[in-house]
C-alpha cells in the first residue's frame, strides 16, 4: 500500500488553483453513472444503431453489479482519506467503500461501448473516462488501484455487453 500512497501524494504535490477546479468538475461526471445513463438513454433514442445504447446500458447494468453489489461490500477496502484525514478533500467526499472505483468502471463502461460501434465519439468519451479516473486520484478518493480494477472491469462489462448485444441483434434478426 505504501507505493500507492506514494502515487496519491504525488498527485498532491502537483495541486494548484486551475487543476483543482479542473478536477473537481470533471469528476462529476461519473457522479451515480449519470452522465453515463444520460448519454446512454440519448443514444438509444437519437441513433439508429439501437445496439450501441444496448450495450452500453448492459455494459453499466453489469458494472453496477459487478463493482457496487458485489466487490465494494466484499471487500470493504477503506479510502485513502479515511487512513489520511490530514488531506484537504476537494469534493464532498463518498462514505461508501474505494473498491473498485465506480467512477472508472462505469466511465469505460460505457466509453469502451461507444468506441464498438462509433470510433470519432467513442474515442472522445475514452479520453473522459480517462480524465475521470485520473481525478479520482488527484482528489484523494481512491488508491491506484482501485481505478486500475475500475477501469478493467469497465473495459470487461463493454467488451462482453458488444458480444452479448451483437448476438441478441443477429439472432433476432434471424428469426424474422
């Protein structure tokens, strides 16, 4: 644990008045996965290739399962502020467990579900996911690791959601 305390305070010593502001906002949005199931439920009713909203919305179904039902409570792992409560937290700071990290799981989620099927805005939505799960180590909110598991779970829920998705879609377009 101590490399990653190295890490977390690595990120405090790079602090300053435009990378916290910066930070802090851009963490909000994987805030509940709500930016997430807006841009999902947006998908699903603007674009025509009803698959892409289908996986992301089975991509983050899964994550919810995965990382807030299952992992967090199993294995109740504290959060790097409640260790080190000297530092000064730049958001309201979450009272459930740090892994793993939800923000990241759900952010790649649905960033890696969108890049299936579109690469220009998936790409874009990858490289939010990214600036989120950096955030939640530049606000001290979880370990390294805690976003590296986030961020493959999320990897893991998108990728299995497009298989699972592309075969529902091809087996429903069979029977007709």
């Amino acid at each position: 644990m101590a490399w990653e305390f190295d890490v977390l305070y690595w990120f405090q010593s790079i602090h300053g008045p435009i990378q916290d502001a910066f930070f802090s906002f851009i963490t909000h949005f994987g805030d509940a996965g709500l930016f997430w199931i807006v841009m999902t439920l947006l998908v699903l009713i603007f674009v025509k290739d009803k698959r892409v909203g289908a996986t992301a919305a089975l991509a983050l179904l899964l994550d919810l399962l995965i990382c807030n039902i299952c992992l967090k409570p199993m294995i109740a792992r504290d959060r790097p502020f409640w260790i080190d409560p000297t530092v000064v937290m730049l958001v309201t700071p979450p009272t459930d467990y740090s892994f793993p990290s939800g923000h990241s799981a759900a952010s790649f989620a649905a960033a890696v579900s969108f890049v299936q099927y579109n690469r220009k805005w998936g790409s874009a939505a990858i490289v939010l996911a990214t600036l989120i799960a950096i955030s939640r180590l530049y606000l001290f909110i979880h370990f390294p690791t805690d976003v590296l598991v986030g961020i493959l779970v999320g990897i893991i829920c998108g990728l299995l959601s497009g298989i699972i998705i592309r075969e529902a879609f091809r087996r429903f377009a069979k029977e007709k």
